[in-house]
C-alpha cells in the first residue's frame, strides 16, 4: 500500500516525548549470560549498550512519562486526545489494551483507544492510521505512541537475540496544522516470511514448546532488512515525487548498524543526515524511531520545513515509510 496524502487539510506531528529505563546493560554484562564479548558485539550490530526495565515496570510505565512529555510540548492536556494508539509486541496485557490503561492515567476518558502489532514497524503503521483519522476528521488530536519491553521475551541463553534488543518508548501528538506535516506513507507485510521472527505459543496457536521467546532466523532477518528498507523508501519517495537528495533527515529503523549502513549507501544518502542510536539504545522495536526523532530533536537536527523520511520493517514481516515536512520547533 502507497500513497500520497489528499489535498484536505494538512496533519503533522506537534508534540514529541521519549522515555527509556534508567537500568543501562553493557555488552560485558551480557558477556555473563552467553559466549560473546563487546568486540564481539559491536562488530556485527554495532550497539554498545541499551536499556532494561526494571521486574517492577510495565510498557505503561515506561510510556506514561513519553505521554506527558509529548502533550507538554503541543500544549494539550491527556482531555484533549480523542484517539490513543500505541504500537507494541510487549503490552502491560492482552486486555485490556496498554492503550487503554494510558487512556485512563492521561485523563483521556472520551479517547478511542487501542494497541497495534506490526512488530518493528508499529509506529510507522500507526502514523498512517492516526494521520487518516485526523485528516477524515474521525479524530481532532493523536496521540500514538510506539514501544516495547523486548526484554520480557529475550532467551537469555541465546545470544543471536539477546544482544540485539533494548527497551523503550517514545510518543506524538498529530493534529491539523495550517501546512506542511506527512507527504505520504508507503506500508506492506509478507506473512510468508512470518517464521523468520516470531514469538510462538504467545497467543491461541498451540505449539509444543511452551517457551514464550522471540526466535529469530538472523540471516533472512538480515537479507529481508537490507533489501526492504531501501525498497520502501525508494517506492514512496518516488510516489511523492520527491528525490532522496531532497530528504534533510532519515531515521531508520535502529535494527543493526550494519543494516542502517547498507540502506544509508544504498539510498546515496550523506552520514550526516542519518539519525543513529541504535549503539546507546540497541533496537526498541516500535520505540526505535520515536526515540530517534527524540535524539534528532535534542541535537538540533529537527527543524521546521526540513523533509523527514522514517522506514520501518519488523516481525510479521512488515515494513513501512513515512515522509514528512516538520512543521514545529521541538525543544530538547
């Protein structure tokens, strides 16, 4: 699915909050849990560290701050959000919805308001549904926020996933603006790739194994990723009309600093407009981008009238691009 967005009214992101567990876990702590060492580590993905919360602490905790944060900067109070979206693998339950319990912390109690999962690419998938509420004028203001807990369902025993992920969340507010905001979205999934990472005997599928672990195959993850992110990019740029040379920032999904390398030269695009975290935080799955746009904003790349072009691709497989001319002056 590609497309541009109509000639209505013009949406764009007005407030932006991110928020990550306090508990930093290096590569030479995990080194205690698996055969592996930050050489090791770093090599092969490029992180450094990342975040863990804490036994105590629930996607909703970690989220609840990136909320508040979020509706600070766009002015508004939780009141005044009519739709709540929050993409995540990880929510605080099954039922009721993680953005349920949001809701009803934000004093959000007339909002719509529900959990998507498309793994990595949650908060790509949720932009778009967000931005076609409020362009339709089913809702007036979004508030979509992307997280995970990963470490909930890491294998500590198998070090080709341990390594890899990270927690966190981060949170925006969408809402009619006099111009500019999203240019358009480009989304897919491949169901037949399913079994390349996955989550069996999560849900109502009965499998033998009764483990609750994420099960990654790494190599077609890998290929899959490589050859995805480039694609989704590429065909929406090319939808919108608009050339990569035109693009002022792109944040990609923070799988694996080798992936981000491929796309970035793949897609002729100058290291110094490429967002990366992913050696700080490790992949956030649906957290990775909010957060990246976070860091963008603190270091004063996120500026009013430049193109934003965020790609995504996860668990499903799915993938999805976003393009966006920024609208507001994000404080740090």
């Amino acid at each position: 699915m590609i497309a541009t967005v109509s000639a209505g009214r013009p949406v764009s992101i007005t407030g932006l909050g991110c928020k990550v567990p306090d508990r930093i876990v290096t590569n030479e702590e995990l080194a205690k849990f698996v055969d592996t060492s930050d050489e090791w580590i770093v090599e092969r993905t490029g992180i450094r560290e990342r975040r863990m919360a804490d036994d105590a602490e629930a996607l909703s905790d970690v989220a609840l701050p990136a909320c508040v944060d979020a509706l600070a900067q766009a002015g508004l109070e939780g009141a005044d959000i009519d739709l709540l979206i929050v993409a995540t693998v990880t929510p605080d339950m099954a039922f009721p919805s993680t953005a349920a319990i949001l809701a009803d912390k934000l004093g959000a109690t007339s909002a719509a308001a529900y959990d998507l999962s498309a793994g990595c690419t949650g908060f790509v998938y949720a932009l778009a549904q967000s931005y076609g509420m409020v362009a339709g004028g089913v809702a007036k203001r979004a508030l979509v926020v992307g997280g995970d807990l990963l470490s909930r369902i890491l294998d500590w025993d198998d070090r080709s996933t341990l390594v890899l992920f990270g927690d966190g969340a981060g949170a925006v507010v969408l809402e009619a603006v006099p111009d500019h905001g999203f240019v358009g979205f480009e989304l897919g999934a491949d169901g037949a790739g399913g079994q390349s990472l996955w989550l069996p005997g999560s849900g109502s599928r009965l499998f033998d194994e009764s483990e609750k672990y994420v099960k990654m195959n790494g190599r077609e993850v890998f290929k899959f990723a490589t050859r995805i992110l480039v694609q989704s990019a590429e065909d929406l740029l090319a939808k919108c009309e608009v050339s990569i040379d035109d693009v002022d920032l792109y944040i990609p999904h923070q799988a694996n600093m080798r992936i981000i390398d491929h796309a970035t030269r793949k897609l002729g695009v100058p290291s110094d407009r490429v967002v990366i975290n992913v050696d700080r935080y490790g992949n956030t799955s649906s957290g990775s981008i909010p957060l990246a746009l976070a860091d963008a904003a603190a270091d004063g790349r996120l500026r009013p009238g430049q193109l934003v072009l965020m790609t995504g691709m996860g668990a499903g497989l799915t993938w999805g691009s976003a393009l966006i001319r920024w609208t507001k002056e994000m404080a740090a």
